[in-house]
C-alpha cells in the first residue's frame, strides 16, 4: 500500500480545518472568501457587516443541512441600560424579537443561549466583530 505524502497531508489539513471550524474556500485572487462553519450553518466572512452606531450588524448563511443561502441581520434594541431586545430579519424581511441580553444579570457567556438570541447570532456576532479586528463582540 502506497501512501502519497502530499495526499495526507491535504486530509490533516482537512480534518484539522473541520474540526476548528474554519475552512477556506478559494474565490478570485488573493480576495478568498473565508467561511466560519458553526454546527449547522456556515457563515461568510466577507458578507459581513458591523454598524456599530446603529447597533446592527450581519451577514451571509449556508445552512449545512439543507443547503439554503440566506442573509440574517441583527439589531440590539436597547430598553434600559442594562437590556437590549435582541432582534433578527432573515432575507431583509420583518424584524422580529429572538432573545434578550440583560446585563443586569448575565454575562457575555450566557450570550446565544436560549434566552439570549441562540447560537446562530452569536456566531454572526462574533464573525462581525472579529471581521473588524476584535475577538469577539460579547
């Protein structure tokens, strides 16, 4: 049985990729599009967005499962000081409440769980923030 060096390390860096949860995808020149793979969906990196002003920020989705491209955006609605509606439009249809951050009692790791948006809007979250240079946005 023989084994092509090169062939195996193509797999490692495969499986290394998958288990990390980043992989590239080749576009255009050196312009790659980068996709951050989270459970079920795939998120473009180049897509994107962040206005930090306005409290808005999103980006493109592959749902893995069933293939279906869509774009999501989120808009942190802020009722008080300390708590902000967390609201969601797929497709730049209707905004629609999916969650609630309340500062006043959670904390930035209760972030995507039920309560607080789920894991798709921290993972859109986090890809935004780190699109612009920070680790993550919570």
């Amino acid at each position: 049985m023989k084994v092509e060096l090169g062939k195996m390390l193509a797999c490692c860096l495969i499986a290394v990729g998958t288990v990390v949860g980043v992989s590239v995808c080749p576009g255009p020149g050196p312009s790659a599009s980068v996709v951050h793979a989270y459970g079920h969906w795939s998120i473009d990196r180049s897509s994107a967005w962040w206005d930090r002003g306005s409290d808005t920020f999103g980006a493109g989705v592959t749902d893995n499962d069933s293939g279906e491209y869509f774009t999501v955006a989120y808009h942190l609605n802020k009722v008080s000081r300390d708590r902000y509606n967390i609201m969601e439009s797929k497709n730049q249809g209707p905004w629609t409440q999916i969650g609630v951050i309340d500062w006043s009692y959670m904390c930035s790791a209760d972030i995507g769980g039920a309560e607080s948006g789920g894991p798709l809007f921290a993972h859109v979250a986090n890809v935004c923030a780190q699109k612009y240079g920070y680790q993550k946005m919570f």
